[in-house]
C-alpha cells in the first residue's frame, strides 16, 4: 500500500522488472487510457490534482523504462545498491508477472510467440519463458493447477467441455498477455485435429 | 463457501447475475442456494421464474419451523434451491453483528456447496458487514458513470468498514472514521494519507491495516458492456482500485448487452436456460467456471 511518490517506475506503470518495451509500451497506453482526466475508471474516485499527479508520474515512468539507457541507470541507482536485481527476487518477480497481464488483457499485442501455434506445449513454453508460476495462474484466473498441467500436457481427454475450455483457454491466454482469441482457435484446432487421428 | 453480490447501484443486475450464475454452478454438479438479501426490493424469485414463496427466513427465526433448511424452495434447476427474506435480518434495526455471524454459520451449515448472496443496491452497513464476512464479495458494475460512482462509493465503505473492524485503538479507529469524510480537518483525502496518519498515532494499527488490505481481494463483474473499450474497462478499474487502495480486485469477467436478456426477463425464464446460446449466456457460462474452479481449489486447500 504505496502513494504513487512511493512506487517504482514499474509498479506505477503495473509492470515487472523484466518487462519488454512492448509490455512497457502497452502497459503505459493502459495507464494513459485509464488516468486520462474524462476517464470513467477514475470518476468519484481521485481528485482532479491527483489525476493530474498520476498523469506526471506514468508520464515520468515510461520517459525512463522507454529509453533503455535511462532505464539501465534507474535501475542501477534504484535496485543494484540494495544488492537486488531480476534474477535475484524470484518471487517478487513471479507475483510482479502476474500482475502485469491486467493492462495487457484482451488486446493480445505483448507478447508474440516464436512458434506456429498455440498448442499446449508451446504455452508452457511461453509461460515458463516470462516466469510466470502455474499457481500464479491458478490463484489470479481460479482455474485449478490440475486443468492448467492438462491444457499444457495437451491431455485432451480430461479437458472439460469445450464452452469451458474456452474460457479457461482466454484466462490463461490474458494472464500472459496473449492474443486471447488466437489461443482459443489454435489451440482447439490442434485438439480436433489431434482427436481424429 | 458464501459469495455475496452488491455494488451500490440498482438496476446493475445483480438479480440477474445471482440467479444465472447459480443455474450454472448448479449444472456443474456444485449444490447453489440463492439467498435474497436485496433490502431494495427482492424478486430473485421472480427472475427464477418462481411465484413468491411463503417461507423465508423469518419463519426459522421466528421459530415457525425447526431447520434452516425446512424454509428452502426448490427450483426447476436440480442442486439449486433459493432462501428468501434474508434482507429482513440485515435490515432489522438490532441486527448485531453476532445474529449476522450466525445468519452466516447457518448457512454454512446447510446441505449445499455454496451459496450465491444477491446483497441488492445500497451500502446501509448491514450489507457491508455481510459483504465483508464473505468468502468472497463480487461488484456487479454496467460501464457508465452512475454505476461507477455508486460501486467505488460501495468499495470505499466496505473498505474503511474492514479497517476499522481490524484496528484496536480507538483514536486510530475515530481517524477512519473522520478520514471518510474528503472534507475533514486532517486534509486526508485519501487511504494513503490515512495511512501515514496512523503511522505517527500507532505503528502496530498501520501494520494490522496493511495486512488487511493484502487480504482483501473484491471481485469484478462489468454487466452490459457494448464495446471493446467498455470489456477493457474493468482491467482500467482494477489499476485505479490498485493506485487508489492499494487493493487488488479480480476482474472476473464481463456480461455483453444483449437484448436476450430483457426478454428472458420479462418471460420469467432464467436466460442460461431459455437461451443457453445467447452471447449473454455464455459470457455468465464462463464466469461460473471461474467460480466453480475456485471452488474446487478451496476443496483441494481444504483436504
């Protein structure tokens, strides 16, 4: 429970420390989108002098973590002196992850797979790549762990129906910031065809 | 588990939600009783498509009947039973917190998986208690400015109520209350001003407060959205509740506008089952599973 004074670039921006400038890039047209003055999201809630202060600061956070050297030195100067870095804060980073699929929900530009399709092992793939913990899904998306191991162990024959799956499928794409839909249609197509032989 | 269904505003649907949400955890094998508990007016009955039912609550209360269970009406739906006049004990001017608890542990103690609360409009404190001792509270929000108003006026309430049922002292506990009002004398116009605010009166109730917030995790249901930009909303909500309270809300999904809705309404026919097919419909479909697999992780934590 931080003022916006108190947090990093990145928790202002809802990113983790690791973000890519797409996520970056998408996360502050989130931020813009949703502290924008005429914004529905923050109607009753902040007034107009602490809209205009989150402004400055999203303004602030994303000139920094845009320009990958003024991002090194902000790191440098805010985390290497507390000995912490990425890779040093597993679970931080995990909890940071999951939080970072919000602002990059339902518009599938973050994170583009180097793979053809969206089988279940190239999700486990792509998951195990951005550092995002099964039970991290699980408790953000309330899908249990054992639906997840079979949507990515592709055991078709345990998967619920396919109305269910659906939504699980767009869950588990929006927590890694995926093309939703995409997902769902690859990763269906691959079933069927896998069934029938 | 108990979930409850509130967010200020009427006319949000949250009847609608209760009753389409129940029909479909139902038909996932889990055991649903809708309870009413909408002060405003309660016709969870009438969007179940059942006449108004002559046992509620009142007549277990009353010792009318010996069981709980004995004022439960069944429904069309099999594994899906409804209880009325639970609004008549939150509205009741002695309801203390203690008849609330046990309204709780009542329910809890009846045949059934889980229970599905429609908590109606308003924030009287009746409902904040009830959303609050929930397993979990869900807002039911449409995408326009009233809804969106009443809802965050709903969060602040329920949020400040939950932080001074946390706290011990009672200066610590006057400064929340006085931290309400945006105008105070404290200039504290928001919970991270309260925050240091208690910080310097006492470090033990900031802590007791920052544990509370950790823990407490609203869910998120936008009704008749009409647009992309109206599905992204709920996620712009969710960061302005995180830089606001600190509070992390779970945006649980979206119900499209469609007209299907209305009609199932006015035939009296729960829209899963009149219209299964219905945009609608499957928007609600796919809420259920979320809930239901969470459900199923609240089992598998407790075995």
């Amino acid at each position: 429970m931080k003022g916006i004074k108190d947090q990093t670039y990145y928790e202002i921006l809802e990113v983790s420390r690791t973000a890519t400038s797409k996520e970056i890039q998408r996360a502050y047209e989130h931020a813009k989108e949703t502290f924008h003055a005429d914004s529905l999201a923050v109607y009753s809630l902040f007034s107009e002098k602490e809209v205009k202060e989150l402004q400055e600061a999203i303004e602030e956070a994303y000139r920094t973590l845009a320009d990958e050297g003024l991002r090194r030195s902000y790191d440098q100067s805010c985390f290497q002196t507390a000995g912490e870095g990425p890779t040093n804060e597993p679970s931080r980073t995990r909890e940071i992850s999951g939080e970072k699929k919000s602002p990059l929900s339902f518009t599938g530009l973050s994170f583009h797979a180097e793979v053809e399709l969206y089988r279940g092992k190239a999700l486990k793939q792509i998951r195990e790549r951005m550092g995002v913990e099964l039970q991290t899904i699980s408790r953000e998306m309330k899908i249990t762990i054992k639906t997840l191991e079979w949507i990515e162990g592709e055991t078709f024959e345990k998967l619920p129906p396919l109305v269910y799956l659906k939504g699980f499928l767009r869950s588990y794409a929006q927590s890694l910031g995926l093309n939703s839909q995409q997902v769902i249609d690859e990763y269906i197509r691959f079933m069927e065809e896998s069934k029938k032989k | 588990m108990i979930w409850t269904i509130g967010g200020g505003k009427g006319g949000s649907g949250k009847s609608f939600i209760t009753a389409n949400l129940g029909i479909c955890l139902s038909r996932l094998g889990i055991r649903v009783i809708l309870i009413d508990a909408d002060l405003g007016g309660a016709n969870l009955h009438t969007v179940l498509g059942i006449s108004p039912p002559s046992l509620s609550l009142s007549d277990f209360i009353k010792k009318r009947v010996p069981h709980l269970q004995d004022v439960l009406i069944p429904t069309q739906t099999p594994n899906l039973e409804l209880l009325t006049g639970a609004q008549d004990l939150l509205n009741a001017a002695d309801a203390k917190s203690v008849q609330k608890q046990k309204l709780v542990r009542s329910i809890q103690s009846l045949n059934s998986d889980t229970a599905l609360v429609d908590l109606g409009a308003g924030n009287a404190l009746s409902i904040l208690d009830f959303f609050l001792m929930s397993d979990g509270g869900i807002l039911v929000v449409t995408p326009e400015p009233t809804s969106i108003e009443n809802a965050y006026r709903f969060l602040k309430s329920a949020f400040y109520r939950k932080l001074k049922q946390a706290v011990s002292s009672s200066s610590v506990k006057t400064l929340i209350s006085d931290a309400m009002d945006r105008k105070n004398d404290m200039g504290i116009q928001n919970p991270h001003d309260l925050m240091r605010a208690v910080r310097k009166l006492d470090e033990g109730d900031a802590q007791k407060i920052v544990d509370e917030v950790e823990t407490f995790h609203p869910n998120l249901i936008l009704n008749q959205v009409r647009s992309k930009k109206d599905i992204e909303m709920g996620f712009s909500i969710r960061s302005a509740c995180l830089k606001y309270f600190g509070v992390h809300v779970h945006y649980l999904g979206y119900v499209v506008y469609d007209q299907d809705v209305s009609h199932s309404i006015r035939r009296r026919r729960p829209l899963v089952l009149e219209n299964p097919r219905s945009r609608a419909a499957q928007c609600v479909m796919e809420i259920a599973s979320k809930l239901a697999n969470s459900h199923k992780i609240a089992g598998e934590l407790e075995t």
